[in-house]
C-alpha cells in the first residue's frame, strides 16, 4: 500500500470508504454496543487528516508508519469524541497498521485491545478519551511540547460538535491562542445530532462564532467531497501562522437511509437485519453469523487479557539532586514557600525538564518571580484545562507540577485527575488551603481531600509536616513515576528540631514514603496527625508532661502508604488521632480497623460539618480541635476513659 498515491485515488478512496462504513455497522451490530451513526459520519474526517499527515511527513507504507512508535517529534492525534473508535479501528486495519482485525468480533469485549472508546494501547491514539471536553486540552499539551521543542510537526484534535457545549473547551481554546499554538489544527465533525436530537434543540449554540471569537479562521468543509477536504487540511497543515478550526460538515451515517441524521444511531446499533439492509444500500455484502461464532470464541482469549501496553510512552525517571539547604528551627515559614524556593533551585540544575503550571494563584506559592521565565505556564483560572494539559505534558519526558488552593484544583477537576490517571500520567499536583482556609471561609475549606484522592486509581498522597519536608518531597516526586498529590496546606508551621536542636528534617534526613516520622518520643500514648496541626500537636504533648504524662508525637506523611514501622512508634498502643479532616473519611476512617485488630485505644478527633470563616485557631476551637480538646481526649485515651 502506498499512502502518497492512495489519498489522491478517488476509486480507491470510495472503497476504502464503503469498507470502513461495512466493518463500522458489522462490528458495532455483532457487539450490540457502540455509536455507529457518529463513526460513520466522523470516518473520512480521520481518513484525510490521517493520510495528508503521512504524506506531510514522507511516510509511503505502513511499515514505515510503524518506525514512528518511537519518535516524539512526529504528527499526534487525539480523537476527543472516543467514542466513533470503531471508525478510528477500521482506518488502521484497512491501512496495514494493525496486526490483526479482532475489531470485528472483539469491540467492547472486556480485556479487549479494541475498547469501546480510545485508548493509548490503539496505534497513533496518544491520549484515552471518552469523557467530552477534555480532548483539546490534551491536544494542546501535545502541540505545546513540539513547538518548545522547536519542531515543525502538527497535533491534530478531533472532536464532536455535542461537546462544543463543554466549558473546558473553551478553556482550551484561550490557551491556544495565548500561547499561538499554530501547529494545532482543531477538527469538528459537525453532523448536528446527538443522542436526545439535533443540537440546535438541546443546547443551541454558534461554533463557528465562538471559535471566531478566540482568534481561529475557521474553515467550512464538506466531508463528502473527497478531495475538498485533503486540500482544507493541507492548507491548515501549511499555515504556521494561524490557529485553525475546520468545521466539517457531516451527515451521522451517511450512506445508509434510516440511519442518516437519526438520533437513534448515534447510540443505537443496528439490528442483523436492518444491517442487511444497510450493506445492501452501500453495495457490500457481510455474514454476520459466522462472526457471532468468533466473537464468542475470542471473548475468552480476550477476557484473559485485562491490560494492553499503550502505543507510546516517552517518559524516563529523572535524576534530581538532592536539596541541600534547609530552613532554620524554630522558623515559621509556610509550605508553600518550601514548594517554591525547591522549584527554584530545580530550575537552576535542569531548567529543560521541569514545567510549572499556575492557576493565577503564583504569589500564593511564591512564585511570581518565575512568571517571566520559560518553563513557567500562566493557563489562568482554567482548573479543568490546566489538569488535562499538564497531565498530557507530563507523559512528554518531562517533570510537571501544577499549584493551585485544594477545592480549585481537587475537587473542580475530579473528572479531569480521573482521566489522567486512566492515561498514567505523572503529573504532580501541590495544593494549599486544605483543612480549614481560616479567613477564606467555607468556600476555601477542604475537609474531604484524603477520601477524594483515595478515590482516583493509583495516587499518591503526601502530606509534609514542615516547609523542609516540603523541600525534601519535591525532589523525591520529581524522581518517581505516578501522580503525586501534595498536601501544603495555609496555615505556617514552625520548623520541627531533632533531640539534638538540629532541623528534624535536614540534610541528613532522607523522605521514604510510606515511613512514619517521629515529631516526639512518649511512652504513654501518642498523638497521630499530619501536615498544619504537627505544631499544635507538640504543643499538647508539652502540656502533658507538665501533667506528668509522657506523649509523643508522630506524623504520617503518606496516609495511603503506612509501614510497619507505625506500630512500632505507637507501641504504647494508646492513640488519638488528631486531624483537620472529616473525622469519617480521613486518616482515623483508614486506620481505625486495624487499632482495633491491633487491641488499640483509641480516640478520633477531626472536623464533624461545615465551618464559617475566622482566624485559624477560633475555628479550631469551635470545630473542637483547640489545643485543650487535644489534651482532653489524651487523658481519656491513656486512662482508657474513651
């Protein structure tokens, strides 16, 4: 097969269409799961962005397209719309790029490499979709990273045109033209129908003006003129000094009489009769018995099979040095300033690797002072943009953190963290303002955080106790895989000494994840917190000695993570938990079962409702996490009076 010659072959071209329109309907009818209507209409869109971007970048046959697995410096696609995978299956297999065509009796079978929306494991698929909206943002990190890099390669964005309603894309569409990515060419298949009708009815809205309006030329394209088409996506493809958006005007399965701008298809399958009846009005014919056999057959190869390895990954560890300066004892310095005087330094060892994504939120993490460098990223108050971007940043061989409070960059974007990690990225996520925000009110208080990230597959939690903690947890997430959630919180905290005077947390100090720290050595019962209350907690252990009691004070920096080394420094086996947290989701909720396994006593303290704002302490006080309270529930714990 010879890409260059086939893309201007019209015979060619219908039969590859009619072709991929049979195995779209065959696969979507024997599977009875999947949009056949949205597949069909959106197949020529793939089929001439695929085959300009292969002539674009001298590539003849299949097996050349296949060298490219490897380079990070050619053509990318994101299929927004996941869901018109078939279409996306049937190109690949009728251009020679797939080993095997189980499309036809495997779509949507669990353990299947052929999903029901695009995933990484797919061939030239560099991000897993499905949830609408979050396409452009991907495709803008993909399109961001080639032009730091100074290549001339492109990044194209496929999408629906239901989903123009989402806010996120917008959001997206801002940042493109912000940061004049040019080699970004934007791709609607507009059919006007969606799942409950035509789009005007349920969301009206004027595409082509909002795009207008963010500083695109916007091309009309019809998709059922072949070579029209080609020429659209050239010239974008040619132009490096616009943002373009083609509005390729589609018809949801063209071809087919009952299915054609019938809602019911975009949906709906076919039944195996009115798949006959469509082979017969495209003139293709198709057995779908035979292949009800195979699919049965296959589905227990498949089901065997939970995980494919995604298409391409560019990410390799990073050697970061350790840190070697450290804040004084007894110093109140905030965590977040740890976070920035870290990203500081970093940049001064390796500025190529490491990007810094803000959310008009840099004075708070003191780092305004890198607004003007290169590897800092303004994307604004675009939360759900931001996360999607630097999650697809990060999988591009490069460290990315990303600040903002813990309610804007946490609970907003929950979805956008989800679909990062269903796509494995390695995005670091550093947030202040959990627990109580103090004067910012209920808006700003976080009280869930710990429940939430549990909640998002393969996370990583970590909540430092001092702003030198921070310093050291910088560096160790920057070296490992995965995405690293870090705690920071708002409140200062004082810098935590050893036995000796020494900061606790020096240079000597190495962070395991997983390891408790000891704040305090006690034999009589321990205090067990994290993160803003480590200060007060010291503080009550200090007002037991006075009472004759010795306490200590422990921290657990990685919740999720809990050595055993825990039972051993809470040996006395009286505890309180003490945690600025909802006391039924944090870490007592984690803990809890095994005390009790352990013959613990125990006692859990944490926040119990929704609090108003005031100075830090007053609500800690009126949420019964003062100082005093602390000391209260000590004695009851070590008097077994709980």
């Amino acid at each position: 097969m010879n890409y260059s010659t086939l893309i201007f072959d019209e015979t060619k071209i219908n039969e590859l269409q009619t072709k991929i329109k049979t195995e779209i309907i065959t696969m979507t009818t024997i599977a009875k799961s999947g949009h056949p209507g949205s597949s069909i209409s959106s197949m020529n869109i793939f089929l001439a962005a695929f085959l300009v971007s292969m002539k674009e970048q001298n590539i003849i046959t299949p097996e050349d397209a296949l060298l490219i697995k490897n380079n990070p410096f050619t053509d990318r696609f994101i299929i927004s719309h996941g869901h018109t995978s078939p279409a996306w299956y049937s190109m690949l297999g009728n251009l020679g790029l797939l080993q095997d065509y189980d499309y036809l009796t495997t779509l949507r079978v669990i353990g299947s490499k052929y999903t029901g929306h695009l995933e990484q494991n797919t061939p030239f698929v560099d991000w897993s979709t499905g949830s609408l909206g979050q396409g452009l943002s991907a495709a803008t990190a993909k399109a961001f990273y080639l032009k730091n890099n100074d290549s001339n390669r492109k990044v194209f964005a496929f999408m629906g045109d239901g989903e123009q309603a989402k806010g996120q894309i917008g959001e997206a569409r801002r940042f493109i033209n912000k940061f004049n990515l040019t080699n970004l060419i934007s791709i609607i298949d507009y059919n006007g129908i969606q799942i409950n009708g035509e789009i005007e009815d349920i969301m009206p809205s004027n595409i082509a003006d909002d795009w207008k309006s963010a500083g695109f030329k916007v091309l009309d394209v019809n998709a059922t003129d072949w070579l029209d088409l080609v020429k659209a996506i050239t010239y974008a493809y040619h132009d490096n000094n616009s943002n373009y958006l083609l509005l390729v005007k589609t018809v949801s399965g063209e071809g087919v009489s009952f299915m054609e701008n019938n809602n019911k298809y975009v949906s709906g399958v076919l039944s195996n009769i009115e798949s006959q009846k469509a082979f017969s009005e495209i003139g293709a014919t198709m057995e779908l018995s035979d292949l009800d056999k195979q699919r049965i057959e296959k589905k227990q190869i498949a089901t065997a099979r939970s995980h494919w390895p995604t298409w391409r990954e560019f990410y390799h560890k990073q050697e970061w040095e350790k840190e070697t300066e450290f804040y004084n004892v007894n110093d109140i310095v905030p965590r977040r300033q740890g976070y920035g005087d870290s990203i500081k330094s970093m940049l001064k060892e390796n500025d190529a690797k490491l990007f810094i994504v803000d959310c008009d939120l840099a004075p708070a993490f003191t780092i305004s002072d890198l607004s003007s460098s290169n590897n800092f990223i303004q994307s604004g108050i675009q939360e759900h943009h931001a996360v999607t971007f630097s999650g697809s940043l990060s999988r591009e061989d490069l460290t990315v953190f990303i600040s903002s409070f813990g309610r804007f960059i946490l609970a907003e974007p929950y979805n956008q963290h989800l679909l990062n990690a269903l796509n494995k990225t390695n995005l670091k996520t550093f947030f202040s303002h959990v627990g109580f925000a103090g004067e910012d009110g209920p808006t700003h208080h976080f009280t869930s955080f710990i429940s939430l990230i549990r909640s998002i597959p393969d996370s990583h939690l970590l909540i430092p106790a001092d702003a030198n903690q921070v310093k050291h947890i910088v560096r160790y997430v920057a070296n490992n895989k995965g995405n690293y959630f870090i705690s920071l919180g708002r409140v200062p905290t004082k810098i935590l000494s050893d036995t000796q005077g020494n900061p606790l947390f020096g240079e000597k100090y190495i962070f395991q994840e997983g390891t408790t720290d000891v704040l305090k050595e006690g034999k009589d019962g321990t205090i067990v917190t994290y993160g803003s209350l480590t200060n007060r907690a010291i503080e009550a252990a200090d007002k037991m000695k006075d009472l004759n009691f010795d306490i200590g004070v422990v921290s657990v920096s990685s919740p999720y993570k809990i050595n055993d080394d825990f039972w051993e420094k809470t040996s006395s086996k009286k505890v309180v938990i003490y945690e600025e947290h909802d006391v039924e989701t944090g870490l007592g909720n984690i803990l809890s079962l095994e005390l009790q396994k352990r013959g613990y006593t125990y006692s859990l303290m944490g926040v119990k409702g929704i609090y108003p704002s005031g100075f830090y302490d007053d609500i800690l006080d009126m949420s019964g996490l003062s100082v005093n309270n602390l000391v209260e529930n000590i004695k009851m714990v070590i008097t077994n009076n709980v």
